[in-house]
C-alpha cells in the first residue's frame, strides 16, 4: 500500500492510504470521478505495521483499494456501510473525533 501524508491549513493531519496497483490511474462512474493520478496519493510504499504505527498521528484517513479497505476493517477503522464505490473501486474515509471531555 502507498501512504501519503497531509497537513491542513487548520493543523490537522490527513493520511491517504491507496492499493499500490491503482496509483496514476483515474476511474469514473457517471459524474463521479476518482483520481490517483494527483500528488495526493503519490507517496511511500508501506506494509501493514508500518501503517498501524503512522495511524495515531491523524485526525482522518483517506482510504482507497480493496486491499487498503480491507486492512481499515480488519484494524477496525472503518465500517462495511462506510464504503463507497467508483468504477468498482471501493474508498472510505475515516475521521477521527477528539473526546469533548
């Protein structure tokens, strides 16, 4: 899986998680498009425990691919109903929600 690290103007940090075999392509279904061409998704190459150590540092993920879906639900990031799909192409993404107390 590709990995990719984000921060926002507000501080926040994001990071995309996309199948290796899908990077620089772009997949459409009607007026619904998915790029993976972008610079967004174009990072470091990582297996699954590398992730899980990168995953605490982030307020959200951006999750793309069968594979990296998987890996969300297994890590229980992520639920089954969350997932939408593009040209067959499932993504998710997964905020994380800082306790109010």
């Amino acid at each position: 899986m590709i990995i990719k690290l984000h921060t926002t103007h507000d501080g926040k940090s994001i990071l995309a998680i996309c199948d290796s075999d899908l990077l620089g392509k772009v997949y459409e279904e009607g007026e619904l498009q998915l790029d993976l061409t972008s610079n967004f998704y174009n990072g470091k190459e990582m297996n699954e425990p590398e992730i899980l150590k990168e995953i605490s540092k982030f307020s959200s993920l951006n999750i793309v691919g069968q594979k990296s879906i998987n890996f969300a639900i297994k890590q229980e990031l992520i639920e089954k109903t969350n997932i939408k799909k593009i040209a067959n192409v499932p993504y998710a993404i997964c905020v994380f929600v800082e306790s109010l107390e």
